[in-house]
C-alpha cells in the first residue's frame, strides 16, 4: 500500500534546517537525529507542605519551536519514547489504547460488516515477489530494507522487510481465488511496515517503521471495487472527525501522486494550521486488473454470449487501502497547546480524572475519609455509565501540581471536590480544551449523565474549532500572482488546474523557496518546499467553461479545481 505522505520526496527537517542523507557506515544515532527533550527541575509547590512527583512542564511554546515543543509533548506525555534506531519508536499505553482500543475496533466493525476478514501474511517478502511490478517497485526501491544473512550465513537471495503486502498477498491470491464465486475475496491485516526513509524523521508523522491497517480486496466489476473504494475512504475520514476531532478534505490525487500501479487513488487531506501545511491521511487505491494480470488472478465469467459460448476469463478487479499511526501525529499537532497535550473524550484512555481539593493540616481523618469515600462512590457512578474515570488521591503532591501533572497528559475533563463543594452538592469542572474555563455540576442523580454530555461539548468543541481554523485556510486563488503569497499567510490553495504532471512540477518549482536570496517565502520559518497537489477534491465549486489553468505559464484549460500546499 503506498502512501505518499509516509515517504515524502520533497520534506524539509522540521526544525527548517538543510536536509542532510545519512553517509553509509555511519554509526546512527538517535541523540544526533531525534530533537533533544530538555531536563528540568520539578516546579516547586505553591505551599510549604513537602513535596515531591514527577512533575515537569513543556518549555518552549508551539508557536515559537513546533519541533521541540512536539518532542515534548510526545514524550512527557507519555504517548511515545525514542529508540536506538533513528525513525523508530517506542509506543506507549496511551497511544496504544487510542490504536488498540478505539480505531482499531471501531474500524474493524466497519470492515467486518461489508465481508473483510483478518488475515497476517509473513514480514519477509522474497526479491522477486517484489521486483514482478516493475512500477509497483520504483515506489518502494529507495525504502526497502533487506535481510541479507540468517545467523552466520548469507542469504543466497535476499528477502524484503515488508514495506506494503501487494505483492506478498496477490501470489497468494493466484492460488485462493479459483471461481468467480470466491469472489469478492476481502483480507486486511493490522502489521507494522518499514521504509528505510532517509528524511528527517518526525514521530508518528515520518518514521522508518510505523503501524497501519492495509486491506486487500479483488471483485468480479469494476463498479463493485469502485463503491467499496469510497466507502472506505469515508470510514476514514469519519475516525479522523469523529473520533480525532481532526477535519479533512476528501479527494482524488491527481495522476503525478496516486499510487504506482492504481488506476485512481481516493485521499483524505489534513491540515496542520500553526504550519500551514497539509498533510496526507489515509488513502483507499482502485487498482483496476493491474496487478490482477500481473498475478494471474483471474476467474472465470459467469455470463455468457448471445449465442451461449463462454466469454473470456476475466481478471479481478482490485483495491488495496491503508490507515496509519500517523493519524495520532495529527491528533497531537492540531489539538495540543502550550501546556501539552488535548486529548479528544472519545479516544482518551480516561476521560476524567477527579481531583480532591481543600485539604489541609486541620482537616480531620475522618473528613478526609469522609470525602474520599464519596470521590469513590461518584468514580463508580461515573464508571457505571461507561466514562473513563480515575481518580488522583496521592498526598505528597500539592492540588496545583497534579492539576498541571494532568493538563499535560491531556485528560479532557478535570473534577475537583473539596468540602465546600461537598456543602454545596457541587463537584467544580475544568475543561482541558479552553485553559481558565470552570464550572459547576450539581451532585444528583443525573450527574453521570450530565458528565457524559459535557465530555460529547468537548469532542463537539475541539472539532469545531480546528474545522473552523482549516475552512479559514483554503483559499480559492484564480490569479497566479496570488498564489505564493497565499501560501506564505500558511494557506492551502484551491486552484483552476489542467492536471498535466509537467504544469505541476512547474506550479513546485515556481513556489519554492530559492538559495539565490530571492526567496518567494515571507514567514522565515515557512516550510521551503514548492506547492505540491493535494487533492482534486470531490466537493467542486462551479468552473466556468474556458478557464485556464493557473499554472505560471500554462495555457490549457483547467479540468477541476484542485488542492495544492506546502506539505509534509
């Protein structure tokens, strides 16, 4: 499955610094590759009392220093640590629970009621399984990583860590799919891929090995395999809106950017506001019979001629459609803020945590008792109804310092209870998504379920917000002299475009920026990579007959508008 956005071309390092390829032999090194997680002391309790955690805090703000600020977040968050390797990464409970235990069971659901089944097929792939679709191995060459020895011995032919399965499951699928009537003949495995990617990683966005889903389908008609391309394709975007609070654009990619080998790739295009740049989030390809005649995957026809005699055999029609970790990446980059990370309710692995407040040397043990016991009794009503509760009654650690402790974890809804909150039959709420903002939700019998409907405000709320942000930012531009500039204000544009692959290099050439000193970027910081295409978006305004492409110097006439960006 290849996924453009995973093995970027044109990416600069995120910090904006000159890309530089690793030299062969050199000993890799994650200190010099991965951004440095600064060290500081605990923040120091507001009272007297003594005091001693865990506690550290993000240094930089996101709008000053996105890369260090996202190393910080990722890290002291504990969604990921580094690893030895560069572009591999350790993945910790926190993200593992948002993969594990909501996309992957929501989206298997999903899968499973169309017919798909699970299958895992072998990470090593034979030389000459890989190197039977010429085009299919151009997209990968530079990527794959080879097995050369078993033990002390050497491997008379090398083996490929997989980078995608197409060619490991469709060999396969020469001997499964006999007849016409074992199709549709649906497989998807959750795996993880290694690309030996030679750009600058960045976490959960770029890395050498990720974890995805990558589903395998083939289909007597095309109109069949076309239907569940789409389909899929809205599932997808549905776990970034629904469950990620993060907005999208679906779209097809133009002929320069699908998939090698497809006959159309279907895409669903991201956005990162503070950067301006778009990012890929998951892509659902038709690939026609290309890799079906490769592989001899035919059955045959059921229908025949007029006069009765058989028709030829026909050769199945594919799709093949992947979603990665990359999506949490996104999540992180378009919610977190400069206190750390902000977790959506509907894929945090918990939801609420309730903290006890007002207590002090005065307070008796039996009204300290008293009031754990009913943050105890509210923990179990909450949990009853299905949030995810926790509550935080350490007592070396000051109100102040677990309330920053867990607005950088993330957790969406804070509920503090203290005696006076107790007088009033009150439990007092902060809401991660808007710093400073409090409230109140009386203690009665509806009080879980008024929880649960203001976790539903702050999902809601945080896809709100960023819709909006990224709705502000798609600028249709029918002028080219517009277009730079446009880019520069941290704009994705929508442009009339002819669809030809030179006038796209050239609309790249022409928005870079240039080691000259004539530089068309006038945000220092702005990404210096050209424009690339985006997406031909399926959502189309009205494009009077005559328009000419916006290309710089283009004369043709332009099919669609067109999504182009800065991307990563």
């Amino acid at each position: 499955m290849a996924d453009v956005a995973e093995r970027p071309k044109d990416a600069e390092p995120d910090g904006g610094k000159p890309e530089k390829r690793e030299k062969k032999g050199k000993k890799e090194s994650q200190a010099k590759k991965e951004p440095k997680v600064k060290k500081e002391k605990a923040p120091q309790p507001a009272s007297k009392k003594k005091s001693e955690g865990p506690l550290i805090s993000i240094t930089v703000a996101k709008k000053d220093d996105l890369a260090e600020w996202y190393s910080q977040v990722i890290v002291k968050s504990n969604m990921l640590a580094f690893y030895d390797i560069s572009g591999c990464y350790i993945l910790e409970s926190k993200t593992m629970h948002i993969w594990e235990e909501t996309i992957k069971p929501w989206f298997k659901g999903k899968i499973k009621s169309i017919g798909v089944k699970d299958c895992i097929y072998p990470l090593l792939i034979p030389e000459e399984y890989l190197t039977k679709e010429k085009d299919h191995l151009e997209g990968f060459e530079a990527e794959v990583a080879w097995v050369t020895h078993g033990g002390k011995s050497k491997l008379e032919k090398r083996l490929a860590i997989r980078p995608t399965s197409e060619t490991a499951m469709y060999t396969h699928y020469a001997k499964s799919i006999q007849s016409y009537r074992d199709l549709p003949h649906k497989r998807n495995q959750w795996n993880s891929v290694v690309r030996w990617e030679f750009k600058h990683p960045m976490p959960f966005i770029r890395s050498r090995e990720f974890n995805w889903q990558e589903g395998h389908t083939a289909h007597l008609t095309k109109e069949d395999a076309a239907k569940e391309v789409r389909q899929i394709l809205d599932w997808y975007a549905d776990i970034y809106q629904e469950l990620l609070a993060c907005p999208v654009v679906k779209g097809m990619k133009t002929t320069k950017e699908k998939f090698a080998g497809a006959d159309y790739t279907t895409t669903i295009e991201g956005f990162i506001p503070l950067t301006g740049r778009g990012i890929q989030a998951a892509t659902s390809h038709h690939l026609g019979q290309h890799f079906s005649r490769m592989f001899n995957i035919k059955v045959e026809d059921p229908s025949t001629n007029e006069d009765g005699t058989k028709k030829p055999p026909i050769f199945a029609y594919q799709n093949s459609w992947g979603f990665t970790t990359r999506s949490i990446g996104v999540m992180v980059l378009t919610h977190g803020d400069d206190t750390g990370l902000v977790l959506p309710p509907r894929v945090a692995e918990h939801q609420v945590v309730i903290v006890p407040v007002g207590i002090n040397n005065k307070m008796t043990d039996e009204d300290k008792a008293s009031l754990y016991k009913k943050i105890s009794d509210l923990e179990d009503r909450m949990a009853s109804a299905n949030i995810r509760v926790m509550n935080d009654t350490r007592d070396y650690l000051t109100a102040g310092q677990k309330f920053n402790e867990w607005e950088l974890q993330g957790i969406p809804l804070r509920l503090e209870i203290g005696p006076k909150d107790l007088e009033k039959g009150v439990v007092t709420t902060s809401r991660r998504d808007v710093q400073g903002e409090k409230g109140t939700i009386e203690i009665s019998e509806n009080f879980a379920k008024d929880i649960a409907a203001l976790l539903e405000t702050i999902q809601s709320d945080l896809f709100r917000r960023a819709d909006e942000a990224y709705r502000a930012h798609r600028k249709r531009v029918s002028d080219w002299k517009d277009f730079v500039p446009a880019l520069n204000d941290k704009n994705v544009c929508i442009i009339p475009f002819c669809e030809e692959e030179a006038c796209e290099d050239e609309i790249k050439k022409s928005s870079a920026r240039t080691d000259e000193g004539d530089s068309v970027a006038e945000d220092a910081r702005a990404p210096a990579m050209g424009a690339k295409s985006l997406c031909i978006p399926f959502e189309q305004f009205d494009l009077p007959e005559g328009t000419k492409c916006l290309g710089p110097t283009c004369e043709r006439a332009a099919k669609h508008w067109t999504m182009f960006g800065r991307s990563y």
